[in-house]
C-alpha cells in the first residue's frame, strides 16, 4: 500500500472514531480509489438530530486537526441535514436519517469497495 492510502486510511480511522464518539449511527467505509480521482474514502454516517450531527462534524474536525489534518471545506452545517467534510483524500458525509435514505450514496456509489470500519488500522487497510 502506498504511503498516501496509508494516510488515507488513517485520516478514515481517526474520524470514524470521532463520529463513534458522538454516537454516529450506521457508519461505512466505501474504498472509491479504484473508481474515483475525487478521494480514497468515503465515510458516510447518521445522527439523529440537527445538535448531534453539528456535534459530531466538530468532534471529527477537533480529533482531525490533533492529528495534523485540517479540513479544506465543510458544506451544510447550519441546516445540519448532509454535512460534507472534504479532508482530499477521505470525505465525510454526516447525515440525518431521512436524506441519507434520500440520497442513498452506498448504492450511488457501489462501484466502490464496502469495508467494515473496523477494517482500517493506523498502518492503513488489513488484507
């Protein structure tokens, strides 16, 4: 594995540790570098209101920052609907439970490679 998935990687594992902080629901992992330019992973997950959404998009981005990693751009936090986290490599999207079922990105997505998220160490992706 490369030294850039690797970072990949562990960027992925650090926020979906900081959303599972915040008691994320239903969290993926989709591997989108075999079919996608635009990053290496998705991480995709649900809260249930507005608050806990808002709060896991700053856990992620206070986890992300201690570890060297600073956000490029963040979309939708106000409304708290579909917050996306752009980190280049790894995007986020913290949804609430009724877009997410809206706009369905696992299916949009299938090309990429599911993993479970327990599949990401510190070293990057397990055989």
């Amino acid at each position: 594995m490369s030294k850039d998935k690797e970072k990949s990687a562990q960027m992925a594992r650090i926020a979906i540790d900081a959303l599972g902080d915040k008691k994320g629901e239903d969290i993926r992992v989709l591997d989108i570098s075999e079919v996608s330019v635009l990053a290496d992973y998705f991480v995709i997950a649900s809260g249930k209101n507005r608050n806990q959404i808002q709060a896991m998009k700053e856990n992620v981005e206070e986890q992300m920052e201690k570890a060297g990693y600073f956000v490029k751009n963040v979309e939708g936090y106000d409304a708290a609907h579909w917050i996306l986290m752009d980190y280049g490599d790894v995007i986020l999207h913290i949804f609430d439970e009724e877009n997410r079922l809206f706009y369905d990105l696992e299916r949009i997505w299938r090309d990429g490679k599911p993993l479970d998220a327990a599949s990401l160490s510190d070293s990057g992706v397990e055989a």
